[in-house]
C-alpha cells in the first residue's frame, strides 16, 4: 500500500478525537502525533519533499512528529511560503513513538492538550493549503 499522507493525517485526527472524548488519553495523545506527522508530510511533499519508487520519502524524512517538526520548517523556508510557518517550540519535543508502550498511568489530559494543539495546528495549515487550490 502506498502512503497517503493527507488520508492518514485527516484520519488519525477523526480517531483521536473520538479517543480524547472519551478520555482515552494514551491512544489519543498516539494519534494526534500521528497526525500532525502526516499532515506535516503532506505539506512537504507541496514544498519539494520526494518520494521513493515505494511510495516513501527519503530517510531523513521518515520521522515522527518529535522530529519531523524541524524538518518541515526546512522544506518550508526553502520554498519561502511564510503563510505555512509554524510556531517555534515543538509542542511533540516531550513525545516519542515508544510511548505506545507505557502503561495509562502516564497519561493525563493535560499532556495529551498539548498534542492535541500541536495536531491542530497542522491541521489548520491543511485547511489554509485546502482553500488555496494546493490540496484536494
């Protein structure tokens, strides 16, 4: 299968939010990075980021949303599209794929609230690049 980085973006959004409604904090705060990972590709595949006869960017693109957050602000910058920046501090420098590992405990609404806007942001940013003929 090939990678549809605007399907899983918007999808893995929809399914966190279902989860944080029903305060299902570790999935949830799982997905909401998942999406602003694909949302954020997404984006960098309109700034210039290439794609492997697999279907998948190079491999120091193939990060999540704990790295790729940097990365983006490079695709962007180089292309100049200032309305597309994003705020300085990463709101995922504190998350890592591993931790769909750790026990419940360690999760709580305010941890996930700051995922949860991180993923908005990008969010927005699809919508902007949606209203402008950039994506369908």
């Amino acid at each position: 299968m090939l990678p549809d980085f605007f399907n899983a973006h918007q999808r893995h959004f929809y399914d966190a939010e279902c989860l944080y409604n029903n305060l299902r904090w570790p999935n949830a705060d799982q997905l909401y990075a998942f999406s602003a990972e694909c949302g954020l590709k997404c984006l960098m595949q309109l700034f210039g980021m290439s794609i492997d006869s697999s279907g998948l960017p190079s491999k120091e693109d193939r990060l999540h949303a704990d790295g790729i957050w940097s990365r983006y602000e490079a695709y962007r910058a180089g292309m100049g599209a200032s309305g597309y920046a994003l705020p300085q501090t990463n709101p995922f420098c504190d998350w890592n794929s591993s931790q769909r590992y750790a026990h419940d405990s360690n999760f709580n609404q305010t941890l996930v609230d700051t995922h949860k806007k991180g993923a908005g942001i990008v969010k927005n940013l699809i919508e902007k690049a949606i209203l402008e003929g950039r994506l369908r």
